[in-house]
C-alpha cells in the first residue's frame, strides 16, 4: 500500500477519474458496502453517479480524494461534501468511503480518512459529520479515529443485496 498516493483531485481532472472510480464503485457494491446502490449495479448507473460527483467537484461543491496505484488504477476514495446550507460554512459531510476489495485491510481507509481531515481543515471546516452501517467495518474505522457516536437509527437503508441496516451518526471536531 505505501505506493499507493492518497490525492485530493483537481477540478479540472476530475471528469477523466470517472472511469477508475465506476470501476471502484462496482467493486465495493458487489462485494457488499452500503454506499446507496443495490445489487445489481451497472457501470452505467456507477458512471452517471461519477459524472455527478465530478460536476459538483468542478463547481467546489465536493472534495474528492483518491487513492490511486502507480498504475492509475484508483483504489480508494473518499469525498468531502462542502455545499451545506448558509449557518453550516464550518461543517462538512464526509461521505462514500470506498477501497476496492483487493486493497483493503491494509490501512488505506484510514490514510482517506486522515486526508480528507486534513482537506477539511484547509477548507476552514471545523466539524465533520458522517454515517456508517452500525458495527460495520467503518463504524470500527470511525471510533479508532477519534469520531464520536451520536445515535443508531434502525432499518436506515437496505444493504446491496436487500437486507435492512442500522445505520450509526458519528461527528468529529478538528
């Protein structure tokens, strides 16, 4: 994993990153992250989500972060979504943590999670805010880091394959 780069994306790259993060995102929805899509998920539905994230990227709506291979293959991501209503300008959400099933377990989640800290202080926010599945892998990724529990909401969304989940809310104050 060191030679992986953990990157913030520019917005004048972000629509050529489309591809590698599809690519990502089917991944992770078939090997069973809760990222919003259910199984089964096309390249077409993945590419059009990337295309909207790589507009909002342009517009500085969102902070995308990759994890790119020497190779360009992109093996994580993480974004910051920055366009919050008017008396949140110190907030961001911290959204659509991904690694592809073949890099993970090995601390890239937790190299996104301390850029996108790190992004967000550059960007002035001082309180971040995410949800997780409850007890999932990046539930137990999110309290090792510091990031506080706030609640649980039961039957919050389906899993990819149907089953209903927990979903929990953590803050951080950087």
């Amino acid at each position: 994993m060191e030679n992986i780069v953990v990157r913030r994306v520019a917005p004048h790259e972000a629509r050529g990153c489309i591809e590698g993060l599809a690519d990502l995102l089917v991944d992770v929805v078939e090997h069973g992250a809760s990222v919003g899509f259910m199984l089964p998920i096309t390249r077409e539905k993945a590419l059009a989500f990337w295309t909207r994230v790589a507009d909002a990227v342009v517009r500085g709506d969102r902070v995308l972060l990759v994890a790119q291979a020497p190779d360009g293959r992109i093996a994580g991501t993480v974004q910051l979504i920055l366009d919050l209503p008017e008396n949140q300008p110190h907030r961001a959400d911290l959204a659509k943590m991904q690694v592809h099933s073949s890099a993970r377990r090995q601390g890239l989640a937790q190299r996104l999670l301390e850029a996108a800290e790190r992004e967000a202080v550059r960007e002035g926010r001082t309180v971040l805010v995410l949800d997780a599945v409850t007890h999932g892998d990046a539930y137990r990724l999110y309290q090792r880091s510091g990031w506080q529990a706030v609640g649980d909401i039961p039957n919050y969304a389906l899993m990819p394959d149907g089953p209903a989940c927990s979903t929990t809310y953590f803050y951080k104050h950087l």
